[in-house]
C-alpha cells in the first residue's frame, strides 16, 4: 500500500516507522516531514494545513490511504476532503475532531453527559472574564478556546496573573481568533496522565498510559512547552484507575459523540488528573499527542496500519491492540531558547546505530546535512524492562547526538521513578 502521512514532527516520525514495520507498506510519503523524517519517507514540500494540497497530491499519486496526524488539517476537515476524494483515512472527521478545536464545546460536553472534569465558566467579553477573576477561586486556568499549539492554557497563582492571561488572549489577540472566547476554570490537584485510545465510534482500546514533561527546565520550572520528554507507563495510571475511566470517562465520551451526530473515529487523547475524588479529564485531543506518541508507539507490538485499518472500517473489536510490558523513555533535545527565540541551521550528527530510536521534529536538510530547523529538535527513546534502565540507555544516547546550542531536561522520568517506588 502507499501510505500518506500528513504533518512533519517527532510524532509523524514515530508513527512512519511504525507504519514501516508492516509487510503491508510499500511507500510512505510525508507531507510535508522534515530532514530527518526524509530517512524513513518521502518529504513533499506540502504543508500540513495545505488541505487542497494534500488532495490534489493524495489523488495524483494513488494513495491507498492516508494518516492525517496533527491537529490543525483535522479541525480544518482534511480528512473529510480526502474522504469525498475516495481516500481512506485515520483520524476524525472535522465535525468530531471540534473536540479539541473548541474547549468550549469539550467542557459543554462533558457537563451535558456527566464525565468528570473541572468546574468553568465561558466568556466571550474581556471586561466579563476580568470582573469574573476578581472574586475567582486561586490558582485560576486561563484556556484559550481554540488551537493555540498546545501552549493556550495558562495556571495563574495571582489575580494580577490571572488578569494578565486575560489581557493577553482577548486583549492582545496572543492566540489570534483562537482567545476571542476562553473559559475560565477550577485549578485541579493530583497528578496527570496522558492516555491515548484506539477507538472507531464504537470501540475504545486505550493505549499504554504515559507521563509529559510540559515545563522546559528541570524541576517543572520555565516556561510550558510542547513537551520536553515523557515516560510509559504512568505509574499513576493504576489497574483500578484504568476500569475507573473506561467506565466514567473513555465509553461515555464516544456514546457522547455518538449522541451528538459526531462519531468519533482515530486516537482519541484523554489528559486526566487523578484527583482525590477520582480522575477528572483535563483536555481531550483529537490525534495522537507529542511526545507521548514516541514512548507509546515503540512498545506497541501489533500491526499498526492493521489497526487503523480496522478504526476506518469500523472493526476494531476484532482487531488485537498488544503493547509489551516494557518501559520507555523518551527525552527531547531542544534548540537553547525554546520556547522562546532561538537559532537555527546547526549540523545535527546521530551515531548510525542510534537512528532506530531517533525521531526528528525540528530539522531540516541543507548542502546535503541534517541542521536543526526548530525549538523542539529530535527526541530520544530507549525501552527496557525497568524505567531506570529505559532512561539511562535514553541519557547514554542524549550524550552522543552532536548539535550546537543543544539543550535537554537532566530530570525526566524522576518523579515516575518515585512515584513507582
């Protein structure tokens, strides 16, 4: 089959070489990948949000089928025009993957069908919202309502912070039309987990669970992140946690979509908090999550396209999801200033014998080299039977991948180890 992977991080790489593993893959294109992706696909300079784009090119060249990975062509209903185009897809159909366009719509969803979450309030006045903090319970979450790359939400200890955040989304138009609505809701406590699920409007079958490091400094200090490494499984995510949010969380999200004309059919990401009252969804994401998706997909032992298959076809019931029972470590080496400013166009040199647990993100080919073309530049992943093991092969491997201005977290996977403890 000729595979077509839209998007161009760390987690369409992981998903191409899984994809790769299947004696049913003949070729993968990737639009539009990147430098280091190239290795592993064909790179076409089309770029993800290229809707007309992808089509034109999925048709011409007899794409037998299609993986639309990030979130932004699947809000923008990718998967719909390859659809009417007779290209079968994984991943939603604009109308259910809303569920995280909108955090409006996510949390009025959750309310309607009783699925735990934070208490909130919806605004779409700046001088509402400000008035609203002035007697808000602290700390306040700040969430801009649509996409804003993951970085839309912000955890405000103070008033004047609360305020701030406020100012910047409908004020300042931070996250452009995406906080011209927010919601403003409860702060949480317990910690967090990150669960991805197979599921095809009827089916749901979670992933191994994973743990994200969102701040970029040791220490969950500095700024938040796209995600600067993760660990699987979540030592948190315990068997009676899992029956817990199958039966109050994951079942009633899809009867829910179901109920609401939007079936849902992809990876389904939950982020949940497990509160003293039990766990709570913090977010749903309409795709697979980045890093999580590089700890996860290396320790999934079934056919990936076989799967997908069965999610489009709607017979993932019968279709066995086998993960090891291994650990995996994944750390992110960042360009030094992410995500701030930074520079870009470095040499990036990888041992050959590493490459297998290498997944590039933010790089780019240039005089025939692989520079470093992004904040988030590659990640690492190693797996073991033990976490320590997972993270020190992952650590060893860090220190003999070559690029200027590199930087990493030193801490990832300590409070997993901890807590496992």
């Amino acid at each position: 089959m000729n595979i077509l992977v839209v998007g161009g991080g760390g987690r369409e790489h992981a998903i191409i070489k899984k994809l790769k593993e299947s004696p049913k893959v003949q070729k993968i294109y990737a639009l539009p990948g990147n430098g280091g992706i190239a290795a592993d696909a064909e790179c076409v300079d089309i770029g993800a949000k290229d809707i007309a784009g992808i089509v034109d090119f999925a048709v011409k060249n007899a794409v037998d089928y299609a993986v639309v990975a990030p979130d932004d062509p699947l809000v923008l209903g990718c998967v719909d025009a390859l659809e009417e185009k007779g290209v079968p897809c994984f991943g939603p159909r604009a109308n259910a993957a809303i569920i995280e366009g909108s955090k409006v719509f996510s949390k009025r969803l959750m309310q309607k069908y009783g699925i735990p979450t934070a208490k909130y309030e919806v605004f779409t006045e700046k001088e509402k919202a400000l008035e609203y903090l002035e007697t808000a319970p602290l700390p306040a979450v700040i969430k801009a309502d649509g996409l804003a790359l993951g970085k839309g939400v912000i955890i405000a200890p103070t008033r004047e912070e609360a305020k701030k955040a406020v100012e910047d989304m409908m004020g300042a138009h931070r996250f452009g039309a995406s906080g011209d609505r927010i919601v403003i809701e409860e702060f949480l406590e317990g910690p967090e987990v990150s669960v991805l699920a197979f599921t095809d409007g009827k089916t749901v079958k979670p992933m191994v669970s994973s743990m994200d490091h969102k701040r970029a400094l040791d220490g969950d200090k500095g700024l938040n992140t796209g995600g600067m490494g993760t660990v699987a499984p979540n030592p948190y995510y315990t068997n009676e946690i899992a029956k817990e949010c199958t039966e109050k969380i994951y079942l009633p999200t899809i009867a829910a979509m179901n109920a609401e004309g939007r079936p849902f059919k992809g990876c389904l990401y939950f982020g949940l908090m497990i509160t003293k009252d039990g766990p709570k969804v913090i977010e749903y994401n309409c795709r697979f999550g980045d890093p999580e998706t590089q700890v996860v997909l290396p320790l999934l032992e079934s056919d990936l396209l076989e799967i997908m298959l069965a999610v489009t076809e709607e017979r993932l019931a019968g279709t066995e999801v086998r993960f090891s029972e291994k650990h995996a470590a994944c750390v992110i080496m960042a360009s030094k200033g992410y995500p701030g400013s930074y520079e870009k166009g470095f040499e990036i040199t990888v041992p050959d014998e590493l490459r297998g647990g290498v997944y590039f993100a933010g790089a780019a080919i240039k005089d025939g080299k692989t520079v470093t073309a992004g904040g988030r530049v590659l990640g690492v992943t190693e797996t073991a039977d033990s976490l320590e093991e997972a993270l020190r092969r992952a650590y060893t491997d860090v220190e003999r991948i070559r690029f200027e201005n590199a930087f990493y977290r030193k801490d990832i996977g300590q409070r997993a180890l901890k807590a496992g403890k």
